[in-house]
C-alpha cells in the first residue's frame, strides 16, 4: 500500500465501508506513514465534528471556526 492508495481509501476506512483486508492493510500504512496518520487523524476530527454539529446544537459559526482551526495545522 502506498500514500496514494491509502489516502484514496481512507475515507472509505473511516466510514467502515472497507473489507477487513483492506482495512488491515491501511491501518499498516497509517501506523508507519506520518504522513498518512496526519491526514487519517484530521479526517476523523473533522467527521467527529461533523456528526456532534448534527447530533447537537452547535452554533455553525462555532463549528466552522473549529474547522479552519483544524485546517490551519495543516
Ligand atoms: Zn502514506
């Protein structure tokens, strides 16, 4: 598995949508690619913000505030 692939799937990995295989292989690639697990751990605070907006009130200015704090690291 290479950066490309593994960044092709990783929105397929953090929604579940991988066969088991696949997601062995990515959670391999993420565990030694800092570059990857980066942009793996960014995808999943951006989801996890993504569903509390829509589970809970949270004012949208605030959770686009939270966004761009995010997106600034980065
Ligand atoms: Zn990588």
């Amino acid at each position: 598995m290479n950066c490309k692939e593994s960044l092709r799937k990783i929105y397929e990995f953090l929604d579940g949508d991988l066969e088991k295989v696949s997601s062995a292989e990515i959670e391999v690639h993420i565990n030694c690619c800092r570059h990857c697990w980066d942009r793996f751990e960014f995808e999943k605070q951006l989801k996890t913000l993504i569903k509390k907006s829509c589970c809970k009130e949270i004012c949208p200015d605030t959770l686009r505030k939270r966004i761009e704090a995010l997106l600034d690291k980065y």
